[in-house]
C-alpha cells in the first residue's frame, strides 16, 4: 500500500494501516530523535510520542508533503521541546552527575567506543538547535541538502552555511577524540 492508501485506512479505523507506518518510519524517527537527544529513555519517549501525535492529527495531514518529511518534522518539534525542558529543569535544579559526567569526557577522553560515542553526543549538545538540526538531518538520517532545506522549510544556502557552521564547530569540539 501506498502511504496515501495507508493514512486512508487509518482514518477509516483500520489498526493494522497504522502499525504499518509506524514499521515503516520508525527507524526514520528514532535516528532523527536520538541525533538530536542523544542516546536517552527520554529520547524513545519522544518517538513514541511523535506517532500518537501523528495519530491524534492525522485529519490535519494534506499529503502536500511526503508522510516521512512530516513524521520527521513531528519529532524535530518535539525533540526541540525536550531540548528546552531539559534547559529548564538543568537551571532550576542542577544535574550534578550529568555535569561530572560531562567534566570527565571533557577531561578523560574517550578511549572505548561507548565512550567516543558520549563524546560525539556531548560534542552535538554543544551545537545550537539550528545546526544540530541540520547535522542530524543531513548525517545522521542520510538527507540530501535539498531534503533537509524542504524539511526544515529552509532556503538551500542556509542549510549549506549552517551545516559548514555546524562542521567547523564540530571539528574544534572533537578534535581532542581525532588526536587519539
């Protein structure tokens, strides 16, 4: 079936149309939510969240888009409010683990691949959301710059600058791992 034949059924009531699309584009989801992130419980209810929001709204869905670019677009927006909920519960209690645990990769770089990993993370949180969006889109989920800038309902050259941004920001953050 076709997405168009699937979103038809699922407003119709039909269940299995709606496991369906979640099959489908839920790898698609979770590279988006966990690029943004990272690797976090908050992060799988965050894409669990993006398919009942989808479910719940799925009237409102036009088809002017393709059903990936508006799945991935739901956890964009909700991972973005996990980003500032996280902000704020950072500024009115402070995370004292979360910050050791970030002083010790700043500090012990990363020898295993668990490790590298966190490193890569921490380097990604560093990024402000616009650039963390459009690394995310453009490496982590495999996008082409024409996709990421209709996605992001962008213009073609401020993905491109904001995604050399994000490059040059990215290689200062890491260059400590790329030395090991």
């Amino acid at each position: 079936m076709t997405d168009a034949e699937l979103i038809n059924a699922v407003k119709s009531g039909d269940q299995s149309a709606f496991s369906e699309i979640i099959n489908r584009y839920q790898s698609q989801v979770a590279c988006t939510v966990h690029g943004m992130l990272g690797d976090c419980h908050e992060a799988d209810d965050v894409g669990q969240e993006v398919f009942i929001r989808f479910y719940k709204s799925i009237d409102n869905f036009r088809g002017e888009s393709q059903l990936s670019t508006y799945l991935v677009r739901i956890a964009i927006n909700l991972s973005l409010n996990e980003i500032k909920r996280r902000k704020r519960r950072a500024f009115f209690s402070i995370d004292g683990w979360r910050k050791e645990q970030q002083d010790k990769l700043s500090n012990n770089l990363a020898n295993t691949v668990v490790e590298q990993r966190e490193y890569i993370e921490h380097a990604l949180e560093q990024l402000d959301n616009n650039a963390r969006l459009v690394v995310t889109l453009r490496i982590i989920n495999g996008y082409s710059v024409k996709e990421t800038a209709e996605i992001l309902s962008i213009p073609v050259g401020t993905v491109l600058s904001r995604f050399a941004r994000a490059q040059k920001k990215l290689q200062v953050l890491l260059s400590p791992l790329l030395e090991e």
